[in-house]
C-alpha cells in the first residue's frame, strides 16, 4: 500500500513539473502561444528586470504588424517574475498605445516596456 502511494506521489510531482505529458493539465514549461505568432523574436532582460526588450527578427516590421508578437514576450516575462501581465511601453507622452521602437545595426526593431505590479 505505501508503495503505490509513494508511487501515486512521484507521479503526481513529476506531472506538475511537465515530465510528464497529461494532456487535462497544464504543463509548465516552455510557454507557447495557442496561435503561431506573426514574427521570430527575442526578449533582452536580465533574470527578474523590470525592465526589458523584444527585437523583433524581421527588419522593417512597423508596430501593428508585430504588435501581439511583441506583447506575446513582453507578457510572459512579467508574469514570470512579476506576477502581472501590466506592462508600461515605452510610448509618446499622452499616446501610451503608439510603442516606440529603436532599430538595432541590422535594422531589427526594438520596442521597451517595464512590468508593472506586485
């Protein structure tokens, strides 16, 4: 009997870490989006920073081609660390919906945000 609930135990533990693939619950791995994003694109930050940086690998991409890309990043990082998915964009004052990007040497846009919460 306490064989099978130690093994009941191990089960249950590996399967709250993802090694175990059971399709009812969720995995917490890798977080992937439920659709395929718009754009490649990678997330600059130290480990736990409020502050961070998406640079979208197309060159040229304008902000609502890229939009749900970035946020996809930007939102996964938050909630990480932060326990919020509220982010500030960097934006003109006034117009916090109109991000403003930066262009890396190879023409990559760049867009910055802080993780609001806690």
């Amino acid at each position: 009997m306490s064989r099978l609930v130690c093994l009941l135990l191990v089960s249950a533990a590996l399967a709250g870490c993802g090694r175990i693939p059971i399709p009812s619950l969720p995995s917490f791995g890798a977080t992937r989006p439920a659709e395929p994003l718009p754009y490649d694109a990678r997330l600059i930050a130290d480990r736990g920073a409020e502050e961070f940086s998406v640079v979208v690998e197309a060159p040229g991409v304008p902000l609502e081609a890229s939009r749900e890309t970035v946020r996809f990043y930007g939102t996964r990082h938050c909630l990480r660390y932060f326990g919020s998915s509220r982010i500030a964009w960097d934006a003109p004052a006034g117009n916090p919906a109109a991000w403003t990007a930066t262009a890396t040497e190879a023409g990559l846009p760049v867009y910055s945000g802080r993780c609001i919460g806690r």
